[in-house]
C-alpha cells in the first residue's frame, strides 16, 4: 500500500509540475491562435468582435485551469493511503486483542518494567 501510496503522490506532482511548466502555456498559445482566426479579417475591429474573443478565450481558460483538480485528487488519495497505512505500521495489535503495550486480563503488561 505504502508504494501505492508514493506513486500516486509522486504522479499527481509530477503531473502539476508539467502542467504549471509547459500543458497550460501551450494550451492557451493554442486557444490564442484559434481565437485571432476567428477575428473578422482587417487591421480594425468591432470592439464587440474582439470583446467576445475574449470572453471565449477566458472561458475555455477557465475550464482548463479547472482540470488541475484531477493530479491534485490523486496526490490527496496517496497522502491518505499512506497516512493511514503509517497509523496502521505504527499501532500493531497485541496478542490479547488491545493495542500493545496495554494490560490484559491478567494485569501482567508484556511491556519493560517500570523504572523508578
């Protein structure tokens, strides 16, 4: 599990990492081509012909930056996989079905005496 664990923390990071350096600038270098083809042809514009580029050019931004809740949902998934796994290593049962170092039935601890 604790490999599980790791590897999808270190996915979700290095899927952001590459997100934030190249994914979102070649999309929106993209999504900015494609809008300025779709410009009326001249050197002027309406304002409305280039108020709704933008508009468009903000919207499908937004919902590309919007994506980047997958990688963190995984990376979230990891850390509670190992989070929990640590708390399970970290607490093992003792014979007598108590966590360990407790006192059983009998009162004798299995645990070092006590040091006074």
């Amino acid at each position: 599990m604790r490999l599980i664990g790791f590897s999808m923390l270190l996915s979700g990071f290095l899927w952001i990492a590459w997100d934030c350096a190249d994914g979102f600038v070649q999309y929106q270098h993209a999504l900015w081509i494609l809008q300025t083809q779709h410009l009326p042809p001249g050197e002027s514009i309406r304002r409305t012909d280039a108020a709704g580029a933008m508009r468009q050019l903000s919207l499908d931004l937004k919902n590309r930056h919007r994506e980047i809740l997958l990688p963190s949902i995984v990376m979230l998934v990891g850390g509670l996989i190992l989070g929990f796994n640590r708390r399970a290593v970290a607490e093992p049962a003792s014979p007598n079905g108590g966590p360990a170092g407790s006192l059983g039935s009998s009162g004798a601890g299995g645990g070092p005496p006590s040091v006074s």
